[in-house]
C-alpha cells in the first residue's frame, strides 16, 4: 500500500489522532468511483443510481451505538426524500450483517452497501483508516453529473455527523 496516500492525523478515534488512506474528496471534485457489494453480494458502483443525486452516509460499523444511532436517523430522512435521490450507508461490515442489521432495525429507505472486499470506496474515498481497516464517519452528496456538493469527514470517529447540513444540501439540489 506504499503508493496510496497516507493522511496522518487526518481524524481522530476515540481522542487519539488516526491516519486515514486515500486522497481528501472536496467540495467541487468529480466523485471518484468505487466497487462495494449489496446485501445479496451483487457489485454496486458509482453508475448504479446515475443520474440520481446520492447522499452517502459512511460509517466505520453498523454493530456500534454511534453507527446505529446515525443509520436510523438518515433512514427517517431518506422517507422524506424523492425517488431523485439514492442514499447509501457504507461500512465494511459483511453484506450478511448488514442485511440482519436492517431488518432487526427496520431499515428500508437507505440501501446498505459494504467495502469489505476490496476497500475501494475507503481508499477512493480518502476514509480507510489505516490501522482499524474500518472507515472513517463520512457523509457526502453528490449531484446528478457525479459532482461532489457537500462533504464531511466527521473530526472525531465516535461522534455523529451535522445531519441538517447534509439534507439541506440534498434539498438543495431538488
């Protein structure tokens, strides 16, 4: 992994600085494209829901208080949301877990997707968190020509993400 960037002290976990993998994604950046598997193993990618505004909520997993706590709350959103727009959940959870974890929780707005094969999302993504293999607490909405509009790399892994200033940038692209 010697070429992949390495960004020291990019997050914190747990109030101890981590390094995350993978470029910063900025405002104005074209959304890199990514491999992750959906809960019936199937390849999901950037192209899946093109055309579609994509709110991506990244969380490191779905089995944590915060992760869950986060998940419940952008499904709740996602029930508000058009058709117009995608919103994912991205961890490296197993696609198995995930699909229990939905249907123990009552998710159906959101579709769970897992980078737990390849990591590409996390490196592509600059959110792998070099020495947990998990992602870093993200949320990024990405316009209908795959433009990145809104991006938060939450600062400290175990907090949740501004959820208002996500949705006001998905609303604002209605």
């Amino acid at each position: 992994m010697s070429s992949v960037q390495e960004r020291e002290a990019a997050v914190l976990f747990k109030g101890n600085p981590a390094t995350l993998l993978g470029p910063e994604i900025k405002v104005g950046d074209q959304a890199p494209d990514f491999q992750v598997v959906d809960n019936g193993l199937q390849p999901v990618s950037l192209a899946a829901d093109a055309g579609k505004i994509k709110l991506i909520t990244v969380v490191p997993s779905l089995d944590t208080p915060v992760c869950d706590a986060m998940t419940r709350h952008f499904n709740q959103d996602a029930a508000e949301l058009p058709d117009e727009v995608a919103v994912y959940t991205i961890s490296v959870d197993l696609p198995f877990a995930q699909k229990r974890w939905c249907g123990n929780a009552g998710i159906d707005k959101i579709q769970t997707l897992s980078d737990y094969q390849e990591r590409s999302f996390g490196l592509n993504y600059g959110l792998l968190l070099k020495d947990l293999k998990l992602l870093a607490r993200a949320v990024f909405v990405i316009d209908q020509n795959n433009k990145v509009v809104y991006v938060e790399l939450v600062p400290e892994v175990t907090a949740e993400p501004n959820y208002a200033a996500a949705l006001a940038a998905v609303k604002q692209l209605l």
